[in-house]
C-alpha cells in the first residue's frame, strides 16, 4: 500500500497545477486540466466507468457498492496547487529514516530546513520523507490527498471482501484560491456525507474552520515633485502604513494559534500616485468575524475623514465555519474518529487554521470534515511529507468507507 501511494504521488508532482489567481476561467491554469484528464483515465483502469471530467476539470467517479442499503459517501482532493511559490518542475527526494536533523534541501542554493525552525519534524524521525530540493514547492497540498483515495480506491476494488456502500470521488480546480467549491454540483456529486483529505499532519480531523472574508483597499494619493511637495503630496504608500498600523501586531497570523482569529495583509502593491492593499479576514467565531469586518470599515470611514475620501474598501465573505452544519451530523466525524483508532492513529481534533472546500460544500448540503494527508509546511519550499503517514491515510479511507457499512 505505501508503494502503490507513494509512487502515484510522485508521479502526480510532475503535473504543473499551480492556480493563477489573475485568470478568472476555471480552471485558472491548464495544468490543472491536463492532470483532470489524466486522473479520470486512471480511474476508468480500476474500473469506474463514470469516472469524467467536466467543462470547468471537476472530476468525479464512483466505486460501486457491494452492499445494500448503505449512505453514499464521498472523498475530495484538489487539483491545484497555491501561487505562493512555483509548483513546476518538482524534483523529490526521499529522505529514509528519517534522523531528525536539519533537512539540507539544496547543498548549491543553501536552502535547509532548520528543526529549529519546524519543530513538528521531530514527530517524524524513523520515518521516510519525501521533500523538495528547495527551489519549489512539493505539492503535497493536495496532490498527496488525491493520491490517497485512488490508492484506497484500488485497495477496495482489489479486495471486494470488505463491505462497502457506494462511494464517490471528486477532485476539484482551484481550492487555494477560494474557488474550489463554485462550480462544484453537490446533487451530481450524491453524496450524502464527504470527506476532505486536505489536512496536515498524521491524525489531524478537523470539524471547524475559520469564518473568512477577504478585502481590497485601494487609495488614491497625489504625486507632486518632492521638492514643492509641502502641503500638497499625499503619498499613498505612505496612508498604505497608515492602515497597516490600525490593525495590532498582536492579531496576525504570526502572533495566533489554534481559535485565535486575525487580520493578515497578504499583498502591498503602488507608487506615490496610488497604491492597493490585500487583506483577509480570519476567525472562528462567527460573532467575533462580524465585529474583525466593521473594524476595519471603521478604519477606513476614519482615514477617509483625514484624506477626503481618498481610501475605499471592498469586502467579501469567503466562507463559514462548517461546525455549524456538520455538529448536527456529527456521527460522520465520530465514524472517522473510531475508524482512526481502529488502524492505530491517535486522533487529533482540532480546528482549522484556514479553509477547504468542505468549508463551503457543508453550506451547500454536503457535511465534510477534513482529513490529514500527512504533510507538514504546506505553501513553502520546506513542504515535506511521511510516507509512513501517506500509508495512515490510505489505511483510513478504506477503514472508513468499511465502518459505514456496520453503521
């Protein structure tokens, strides 16, 4: 089993998915669509035959059940990966054995990943990591989910003994730039209950999530030669800091964890003559994200008061904290819970620090907690992940998928 995952996701990491924000079709780059070709294809070989993928590279499949009267229950991946930093021309290695000290990605570049810097890999010693060489990123977030559950697909279809309801696949475009879910179509899907193998470290199993917004801030200054500028520029980089200063140090991501909420300025573009601000909004309790979003309009009424109207604000909610809707089914998550103790992980629940797709599906009639891959550093070059964990997970999936038909 950890063979079969290991060598799909190694393959998978050649695929170049990296979402662009800046294209508004779905999918947002062609990569995406190519590696959707490429999974439906694998999926009709174990015998899907309604493994396809839509105009938008929605893929979608299902193993057939060999038991009546059983819920439908689906497990999603995505198919891309973040902007932060490239996703092309991945080159992996695999570290056995891990010996717990730093990781020497590049020996050329002088890229290593410090324990100092990532404690959580102690957790991983006497295992086989798979990591970068420092110059993008891995690709784990979510190639190694997808590569899961058709590993555990495979497993299931390879050993019909194990009793099983039907079970659905969905792999979806453009999850880390909040469009995951926009086009996918739940009642298709029919699924009852889902899972999102879209976590972190080995246990994770998280039911909560973040409530997000994300803002735009433009400001328009006033460009005049620096040296007749007295009473006249209004330096837009400038009333940039101003706003940046609104917001404590105290209440962004660097400084919080686990329900701590925050603002974070993810992008600072401009010149004098204008400038723009990205921000987005995080926390997990529903109230307190109302109250994180009037603040900062009443930064902005009050800066605007000073510049003559000279700043505005965009603001969209993103998504919602799925607790909402999967607490009054929560049996799906105490069926993943037990699933885990029974093939020997140590549950870890905790909230997410950030979203998934399951985030907005569980709005849209689909309850779908997420589930670890087994990954740790998601977004860098520093990405890595246990192939041991990678195992877990395939494990889970097909452990899961069995206990539903006990149920």
């Amino acid at each position: 089993m950890r063979n079969k995952v290991v060598e799909r996701f190694l393959k998978y990491v050649t695929f170049d998915t990296t979402a662009d924000p800046k294209n508004e079709n779905c999918p947002s780059s062609k990569g995406q669509r190519v590696f959707a070709n490429h999974l439906v294809e694998e999926l009709k070989l174990l015998g899907l035959v309604d493994a396809h993928v839509d105009e938008n590279s929605y893929v979608m499949a299902t193993l057939k059940g060999n038991t009546q009267g059983i819920d439908t229950i689906g497990f999603i991946s995505h198919l891309d990966t973040a902007p932060d930093i490239t996703g092309k021309d991945v080159n992996p290695k695999i570290i056995e054995n891990y010996d717990g000290k730093d990781i020497i990605l590049n020996k050329d570049l002088n890229i290593t990943t410090y324990v100092k810097d990532y404690p959580e890999l102690a957790k991983f010693i006497g295992q086989d990591l798979i990591v970068t060489d420092g110059t993008t990123l891995l690709g784990a977030d979510d190639k190694a989910g997808v590569a899961e559950i058709i590993t555990a697909i495979e497993f299931l279809v390879n050993h019909p003994e194990i009793k099983h309801g039907d079970i659905k696949v969905g792999f979806t475009p453009d999850e880390e730039i909040g469009r995951g879910a926009d086009l996918f179509d739940v009642e298709k899907f029919g699924a009852k209950y889902a899972y999102t193998i879209d976590g972190g470290i080995l246990g994770e199993l998280q039911y909560e999530n973040f409530n997000a917004a994300g803002a735009t801030i433009k400001i328009q200054g006033r460009n005049v030669h620096p040296g007749s500028a007295k009473n006249k520029m209004i330096n837009a980089l400038h009333v940039a800091c101003e706003i940046s200063e609104q917001f404590p140090k105290s209440e962004r991501p660097e400084t919080t964890e686990q329900y701590e909420g925050f603002y974070h300025l993810d992008e600072i573009n401009g010149n004098v003559e204008e400038a723009s601000m990205e921000y987005i909004i995080r926390d997990h309790d529903r109230d307190k994200f109302e109250q994180r979003k009037v603040y900062m309009r009443q930064v902005v009424e009050k800066l605007n008061e000073e510049y003559n109207g000279r700043i505005t604000l965009e603001l969209n909610d993103s998504y919602y904290n799925m607790k909402e809707k999967v607490e009054p089914v929560k049996f799906i998550v105490d069926i993943a819970k037990e699933a885990m103790e029974e093939v020997g992980i140590e549950p870890l629940i905790i909230p997410i620090r950030g979203g998934t797709d399951g985030a907005r599906l569980s709005f849209e009639g689909l309850p779908c907690p997420n589930i670890f891959t087994g990954g740790l550093n998601f977004h860098s070059k520093n990405e890595c992940i246990s192939t041991n964990s990678m195992e877990k997970c395939v494990q889970l999936i097909v452990k899961i998928a069995e206990n539903y038909s006990k149920k």
